[in-house]
C-alpha cells in the first residue's frame, strides 16, 4: 500500500515536530511508499521509499501566500493522485476540507489523527469527511465520534533511552513553550516554596516563547530571577528533538503542567528515558500511577510532590524509571502505532 501522508513540518531540528521524521522511518517499513507534503522542509535523511514535498512559499502579503499554498497542495495531491492509495493528515484539518472531495471520488480512504480538545468548524467538518478519526487523549475532541480510535502516541523508544548522560541528584526539567497555557508559574512558584524551606534543587527550563507570549516570557524570567541568582535554575531555550533523551537523562524529575485533558507526548518521552513524570493532567490516569500526579494549578500541592519524589531513595526512583520505561515501550512504542497503520486503511 502507497501512503500520502500531511503534516506541518518535516524537520529534525523542530523542538516541536521533530519527531514526524521519526514516525516517516517507522511508517516507511509498512508502507510501500510514502508522498509527504508539508509546509516547511529542513533537515532529514529519508529512507528511499519517502519523498518529501513543501508546499511553502516565501509571498510577503499573508493572502497570497495561503492562496498559494492552497494551489500546490491541490496541484500536488491531483498530480499525484496514482502515486497513493491512502491519505494520513496529521493535525490538520484544514487539509482535509481541501482535499476530501478529490479523495473521495478517488475512493482513497482518509484518516485524520487531530488530538486537541478544542472543537470548531474546521474539525466538525473534518470529521464529517474522514473515514477514521485517531487519537491519543480519552479528552481529544474527535474521541467522541464513533469512527475515532485512540492509538498508541508513537513514542521513538530506540531514540528516547536512558542515555549515558550523568543524572543531577535532585534535579527536575520543564519541556514545553513557555506560553500562558503551560501555567509556568505554578511551576515556578512551587520550587520558590522549596527554595525558602531551604530544600536542594535544581531545575532546568527546556523552551521558547511565542513572538505573542514575548509579555508572559518575561513575566516568567522576573519570577524565576531569585533562583537563577542562586544557580538553582537555568532557562535553557529550545532544544532539538534529537537532544531531549540526555536532557530527560540528566535529570530526576520531569514536571508537566498542561491543563487537564492534554495528552502531552513529552510525558511518555521522559517515562522512556527513565525519568519520572509528575503531572496534572488526568489524560494519563491510565498510565501513571496518583502518587505521580499533583493536583491542576496547586503550586502547594505540587511543591509537596516533588520534595516526596526527590527524598526517595535512589533505588527506588531508579526502579520506578525502569517500570515506567517498560510500560512506555509496552503501550505506546512507535513500532506499536507504525504496526497497526494498515489495517486502517483497508475498506470495508
């Protein structure tokens, strides 16, 4: 079977997105071939059977420059059309609506997998139009349609490993945008506590801001000031997806803060590192054990779950990172997702 498969970007130094290159590889031993079309192209070394299209242009005026978008990806996906079987769309579904009615008449089946759990027109239409609907959080927006099915989250484990990076005794990371959505400062204001109890930390902050969230950002850097002085914490900007197994590697503790609902890959990324998550959000109550979960926007509660895991003994947290490595690999492994693509697209 030959695949189309859409996605944003294609690039091993997105911070964001890297990870696509690796699901390309996976996808790539299933597939007879696969067309990708993406906006933005950089670096990867893909495999012979995948080629790579970037519908970008450079237009300075935003209309023309969506406008032209809109008329490769057309041109591109009729041109084409002999060259695929079957379409994947991966977080978008306005490429859906574009393309759903040239697919259709070509009897390819379409699959989107969208994960947020926003609604709006875009994704109700969408949905109306895809033949199957792939998720990975119970809480996405698409779980709710009875052609949804929630998949494995495709976690490269051959790459997220427990690297020969030195561990930092009690050491915690942030991996994420800073952005309001991330609630940064329950983070923040929980170590602050620590830092006045006269606990032992460090922690460092993996991301950038937003050209949009420039004023948050800076709100962030004002409170976290004191424990920079004090060389308990680094903000660290972003870093390439390749680099996050020896960031996750060197520290003890991953922290995520997204709100309730989001099923945020980094979580499972850092499990496979052997790095112990402690999260809020219930999306992974399936997967993490309640003494790794604090509660949603507590910066208290939150303060008291890391002084709890940062005590244990080192046997335990390292047994615990084992554990969590197994079930990571076990339940969400990328040669898991990549294995049961095909039978997706088979009509009924």
């Amino acid at each position: 079977m030959r695949l189309l498969f859409i996605t944003q970007a294609i690039d091993e130094r997105d911070p964001v997105l890297g990870f696509v290159c690796g699901w390309l590889r996976a996808f790539s031993g299933e597939f007879t071939r696969i067309s990708s079309v993406c906006l933005r192209k950089g670096e990867f070394n893909a495999p012979e059977n995948v080629s790579v299209f970037s519908i970008s242009h450079t237009a300075p005026d935003a209309f023309f420059r969506r406008t032209k978008y809109t008329f490769r990806f057309l041109r591109y996906i009729w041109r084409k059309r002999y060259e695929y079987d079957a379409v994947f769309v991966h977080m978008n579904p306005e490429y859906v609506l574009l393309g759903w009615f040239l697919w259709k008449i070509q009897g390819k089946r379409v699959v989107l997998w969208y994960n947020h759990q926003a609604g709006g027109i875009r994704i109700r239409l969408a949905a109306l139009f895809a033949d199957v609907l792939f998720h990975t959080s119970p809480f996405a927006y698409t779980a709710r349609y009875r052609k949804a099915a929630r998949m494995p989250a495709g976690i490269d484990t051959a790459l997220f490993h427990k690297t020969g990076k030195m561990t930092q005794k009690n050491s915690m990371v942030f991996v994420g945008r800073i952005a309001p959505i991330k609630k940064l400062e329950v983070l923040l204001n929980a170590v602050l506590q620590l830092h006045r109890e006269g606990f032992d930390f460090f922690l460092s902050v993996c991301g950038e801001s937003a050209p949009r969230d420039k004023t948050y950002a800076e709100k962030i850097r004002k409170l976290g000031a004191p424990l920079e002085a004090t060389g308990k914490l680094r903000f660290c900007g972003a870093v390439r997806h390749t680099e996050l197994p020896d960031v996750f590697s060197a520290h003890e503790i991953a922290i995520n803060i997204s709100p309730a609902g989001l099923f945020d890959k980094t979580v499972l990324e850092a499990a496979a590192c052997e790095c112990t998550p402690l999260i809020s959000s219930p999306a992974f109550k399936n997967f993490l054990p309640d003494a790794l979960f604090f509660k949603e926007g507590d910066s208290v509660d939150l303060s008291r779950k890391i002084k709890i895991l940062l005590s244990l003994p080192t046997e335990e947290k390292e047994a615990l990172g084992e554990t969590l490595r197994q079930k990571a690999v076990r339940k969400h492994g990328l040669s898991i997702l990549a294995h049961s693509l095909p039978s997706f697209f088979v009509h009924d």
